[in-house]
C-alpha cells in the first residue's frame, strides 16, 4: 500500500523553484535515475521532536551536520519499507566504510501505536547497524510527517482484525543535507547502486 505521487503541496513547491537564479555553484547534480533533484532553498522539511529506537529524544537538529538518508514507514509493512531499507543499507555499504559513515540512514516510523521504541530497535538492527529508528505520539509524527509532506493512512483491517492492519503511504527516500535541506528525492525501486552514486556526486 504505497502511494508514489507527489503529496499537491509538494508538487507545487517544484513547479516554484526559483531555477532561473541558481548559481553554477548551485547547480544540482545531475540525477540518477528514480531521482528527483531539488534545488537548495526549497522548503521541504522542518521541526519535528521524536524518540530513537533507544528511548532518546532526536529533534531535526540532531541530524544535522551530516548527510542523512530519511525514510517514513513502518515495520509491519509487508513490502515495500523493508525494500527500501535494504536498499539504503545497500547504498551505504557501497560506499565503504569512510564514505558510509558520513551518512546518516534515519526510518521514521508512520505507525507510533504499534512502533515502540523497543519494536523499532530489533527492526533496525535487521537492515544496518547506523539506522536510527524514531518514533513519538501521534502528533508528533504527524507533525514529522507534515514537514516531509509524506501521506499515510490507515488502511482497512485485514481479515485478521485487531491489530492486523496495513499503513498506506507515501514512499520517498529523502536526502538531506548537513544543514537538514531536502536536496533529493528518490521513487521506490531506485537501485542501491544508483543511490550510492547520487550519494558519491555529494559528499565533498
Ligand atoms: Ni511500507
């Protein structure tokens, strides 16, 4: 259950972009494919106050300072999230040790009520050992997920009832700069190689 357009505000955001005043300097660049370049300045993201998989409090700011790879689902998901999970570990072990260890994977979960800190924490470990999970209350991930303009529902209960539920949502890998700016985004099924190189273009 996953949704890949582009959240309306999102959409309208790009089609904003002030292109015709970048610098050379400024220039993305160019995409990989399944990547959608955002120029610096564009206003996606913003401040969020969330808890790691280790019971931690992680705002917006502490991911700055490095690159970070951030992605919104949750560990029930049955197929895409562990997908794109895999592949951003992927992605960073591509890059070796040096280069990986200055990119920062992040999977925020969509489902607070069944992704505890505790759940969060053998779901991660599953993928990479540098995946921060977070998680929160309610209104602080749908306060996380506004800033990324990321969709999600609840889908309809499975046949199982109770707490056999899918999530629907919207699937982005989202690359953040050092200074927390959405540079990147990329579509579900993007490569890790892909990523690795849209990573290796990044980092000085
Ligand atoms: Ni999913």
């Amino acid at each position: 259950m996953h949704r890949n357009l582009f959240a309306p505000g999102l959409a309208l955001a790009l089609f904003l972009a002030p292109a015709t005043h970048a610098q050379p300097s400024d220039r993305p660049p160019a995409a990989v494919p399944g990547e959608t370049t955002l120029p610096q300045g564009v206003a996606l993201g913003g401040a969020f106050s969330l808890t790691d998989q280790a019971g931690r409090a992680v705002a917006d700011g502490d991911l700055r300072g490095r690159w970070a790879l951030l992605y919104f689902g949750y560990t029930s998901c049955p197929d895409v999230c562990p997908t794109e999970l895999q592949t951003m570990a992927a992605a960073l072990d591509a890059l070796g040790p040096e280069l990986g260890a200055r990119v920062r994977p992040v999977f925020v979960t969509i489902d607070p009520e069944r992704d505890t800190p505790e759940r969060l924490a053998d779901y991660v470990a599953l993928f990479h050992p540098q995946l921060i999970g977070l998680t929160g209350s309610a209104a602080q991930v749908a306060q996380a997920a506004r800033a990324y303009r990321v969709y999600y529902a609840r889908a309809r209960p499975g046949d199982g009832g109770g707490d056999a539920y899918l999530m629907d949502h919207s699937s982005f890998i989202y690359l953040l700069d050092p200074d927390g700016g959405v540079r990147a985004l990329f579509r579900p099924g993007t490569t890790a190689e892909n990523l690795a190189a849209a990573l290796r273009r990044r980092l000085p």
